[in-house]
C-alpha cells in the first residue's frame, strides 16, 4: 500500500471510529441540545471519511462502503484514542476536544498541500473542526472550572485519555515521504499547535494533563480491547446483508 494510501485511511478510520463513538449519544446525551450536537458532529465526521476513503478507492479495489464495513480490525489504521469507550459524558467531551486540538492544526496544514484533491477536502472540512473545536473548548473550561464534581469528572477523564495522544501525534516513514512531497504538514507546527491549545484550556479549565507512559500503536493496527466491540457494533447490518441497499 502506498504511503498516500496509508494516510488517506489513517485520516478516514480516525473519522469513522470517532463519528460511531459520538453517534453512540443519539438518544442519550444527558441533554437534548449535546444530543444534538454529537449527532451533527458524528456525521461531519462520517462525511469526512466518505471523502478520504473515496481518493484512495481505486487504488485499494474497494468502495468507501467496503472499507468502513469489511475490514477486519487489524487493517484499520484509526489511533487509539478514537476507538476509547463512552464511559461518561466526561470521557466523551475530553476526546473530542483532544482529537479535535490535533484535527484543527492537521486540516489546516493540509489547506496548502500539493494534493489538489486533499487541499480541497481540508479547506471543506477545516471549517467544520472549527465549529467543533469551539464546543468542545468551551465545555472543557466550563466543566473543568465549574462544580467540585464537574471539575473531578473532566480530570478523571484527561487523566484517562491523555496518554493515547501519543498516538495522534506519532509520524512513521509514511508519514516522512508525504511531508517531503509538500503533501502533508510537517510534525513540528502541528505538535506545537497541540501543545498550545490544550495548555492555555487546561489552565484556564485548572486541569492538569498528567505525566507517565504514553501510548501508541493504533496507526499501525495494534487496537485497545475495545475495537473489536466497536467494529461488531458498526458493521453488524452490513455483514448481516451484504450488497443489500435501502
């Protein structure tokens, strides 16, 4: 596989896996509006993937659809911190507003790739990261430097989620070859994008990203336990019916 081709999936499966976590509030949020907005947010980032796995389809001799619903997890390219578990409310906002602390300065650096087709993609989806950004910003600080309870329930879930943003900001050779096309930024603005964003909210949020392992392997197919319950879930009417259309 190619390294564009690896990088189309890495950036498709990351909006996959996180639009089937976030659409798993449809119905439960703990208000109508987050309901709402998890629903929305979950199907711009479906769309986004529709658009990545549609540029590297002919090269892979397979559809967008039967990437999403036919691969094993092994084959999926998503990070680890995509795919973590709803455990609450906490943990659902704190993953978004870190992956979308890494999308934000990715999109970005993709508006000026070579790729005419990423650039494209990246100047239609940059727009909606930002939307989803600024909610998720806005709620970390709110939570964070809000009730004794609140504040504990967003520190627990940074003390859980921080460590897979490793994950998100690994590069490999991939990655390498691609940056010295002009075709995706260079880890360096990107990383330091990140670092500034989550440490001007955390402290404005008084929370604290915690020190210890860090984790990776998502990128290259080596999933968290809780992959192989998410893909069951996801694919499950596919695979009950395949070729069937409605």
């Amino acid at each position: 596989m190619s390294p564009f081709a690896t990088f189309c999936l890495r950036m498709g499966d990351n909006a996959l896996i996180l639009g089937q976590r976030t659409g798993e509030w449809c119905g439960h949020a703990p208000v109508l509006e987050e309901d709402i907005a998890f629903a929305n947010m979950g199907l711009d980032l479906i769309g986004q993937t529709q658009l990545w796995y549609g540029m590297v389809s002919d090269e892979l001799g397979k559809s967008p659809d039967d990437l999403a619903f036919f691969r094993g997890e092994r084959e999926f390219l998503n990070t680890l911190l995509v795919e973590q578990p709803n455990t609450d409310f906490a943990h659902a906002l704190m993953r978004q507003y870190l992956f979308d602390a890494w999308h934000l300065p990715m999109l970005d650096g993709l508006t000026g790739s070579t790729n005419a087709d990423v650039a494209a993609l990246a100047e239609k989806s940059v727009k909606e990261v930002r939307y989803h950004i600024d909610r998720s910003r806005d709620l970390i600080v709110r939570l964070g430097d809000g009730s004794p309870e609140s504040h504990d329930r967003m520190q627990a879930a940074l003390d859980w989620l921080w460590p897979f943003t490793a994950d998100l900001l690994a590069r490999d050779a991939a990655d390498d070859t691609l940056v010295a096309e002009g075709m995706i930024p260079a880890a360096a603005p990107v990383q330091q994008a990140f670092d500034w964003e989550t440490a001007e909210t955390f402290a404005r949020a008084t929370l604290t990203a915690p020190d210890g392992p860090r984790r990776t392997g998502g990128r290259t197919g080596n999933h968290s336990e809780h992959m192989g319950y998410l893909l069951a879930v996801m694919q499950s009417v596919p695979r009950a019916h395949p070729g069937a259309h409605w």
